[in-house]
C-alpha cells in the first residue's frame, strides 16, 4: 500500500466522522459513561436514564453497526453494575421487581414487548409483609371488614410506581389503565379521587369495572400498560 493511498483512506476516515457531528458527541457520551465512577453513573441514571440511554444506545449502534440494546446494554450495565444493566437490555419477556408484593401466581410482575410494558394486575398489598393499606375487605373467616377505599387505591398506585420505575418506565409514561372494583356504588368516587391525584393530568385511557370478588381481600385491582 502506498502513502498516498493510506493518506487518501485517512482523509477518507476523517471526512466520514466530520459528517456526523451528532453520532460523534454520542459516542463520547458513552465513553464519559464508561469511565465514570459507579456510584456518578447510577446518580446520573436515576435521573436522565431513559433518554440518555436510548440516544446513547441508539449512537453505538449506528457507530458498531449492532441492534440497539445488544452490546451496548452489555458494555455500559458491565459499568454500572446489575441495576442499570436490566434497565439497558431490551430484550422481551417478563420483568420482575424485588420492591413489590410478590406475585400470587405464575406470572411477572410486568411483561415487556418491544417499546411496551404490559404490568400485571397489582393490588394493594405491601411488599414483605403483605399488609393491606386501609385494610382488608374479610376477615380470615370471611366475615366482612369496613375499609378504606382511598387508601387502597392509593397503595395500589404507588406500587404500579415502583415496578415501571425498577423496569425503566414511571407513571408518566402509563397509555392505559385498567381497575377491578369489587363494589362500584360504594367504592368509584374514592377510587376516582385518589386516582385524579396522580393521572389527573398524565390522562391516559382508562376502563374501571365491578367484579364479585379478586383473588386476595382487596377492593381495588388495577392494571396499565406504559411505554418505555
């Protein structure tokens, strides 16, 4: 090979890069990203993940020529640690939160397919102990108990939160909601209350139903479907 021709590949190299500001600066980022302590990385994740990771994945992948999501989740959570390292991959399938009640059945706790996450329906028992926030709806003889509908509701929500925050999503990204009620007439406008509090202004679609009964002694169920 000659020098003239070694020169010409270099200009070549150098003019490719030129024509791409904006890859350049991502795979930059990536690579502030990898050499950052742990510690910086999970405090930056917390707060930026999503985006940054989507654009930060989206550059590597045009830069390597991979899919998005493949090496680079492996390359970038191998820095982070297994936290972040389950929220680059984007692989589809059941996703499970160790911050949540645990499931009452053969099912995750949210399954992922593609850009969506299909939650499973969560009540508002308390993860660890089981507890029921405004108490259960029966007692172990099945005798009927005065609860709290609002509280319920309102826990039932707040672990919604924490499984789409463990999986990379969060409230704001919820499209549609789907609540069980056990008793409509007396149970709606505490529900709709609690509820107006946290998507009042998120407005996603919504369905609430009245069943005869759900599988624990709750009073409120629901279920969403959020984008990632």
């Amino acid at each position: 090979m000659t020098d003239e021709s070694t020169d010409n590949e270099a200009a070549e190299d150098e003019s490719s890069a030129g024509d791409y500001p904006d890859l350049m600066r991502r795979i930059e980022m990536i690579e502030g990203i990898m050499e950052a302590p742990d510690h910086f990385v999970e405090r930056l994740y917390d707060h930026y993940g999503k985006s940054m990771v989507g654009s930060a994945g989206r550059a590597a992948g045009v830069a390597a020529g991979f899919a998005v999501g493949g090496p680079v989740g492996g390359i970038v959570g191998g820095v982070v640690g297994s936290k972040v390292a389950g929220n680059l991959t984007s692989n589809d399938g059941p996703l499970f939160s160790e911050n949540a009640p645990a499931a009452v059945g053969a099912y995750p706790h949210a399954h992922r397919v593609g850009n969506l996450l299909f939650v499973s329906g969560i009540g508002p028992r308390q993860a660890g102990t089981d507890e029921i926030p405004g108490g259960p709806i029966k007692d172990a003889d099945g005798i009927p108990l005065d609860y709290d509908v609002r509280a319920q509701t309102r826990a039932v929500i707040e672990n919604i939160k924490i499984i789409l925050e463990d999986v990379g999503s969060s409230l704001e990204d919820v499209v549609d909601c789907l609540t069980f009620l056990i008793d409509m007439d007396r149970d709606f406008a505490g529900y709709n209350e609690v509820y107006a509090e946290y998507f009042g202004e998120i407005l996603c679609s919504r369905t609430t139903v009245a069943v005869s009964a759900l599988p624990t002694a709750i009073a409120v169920e629901m279920k969403v479907v959020a984008k990632l």
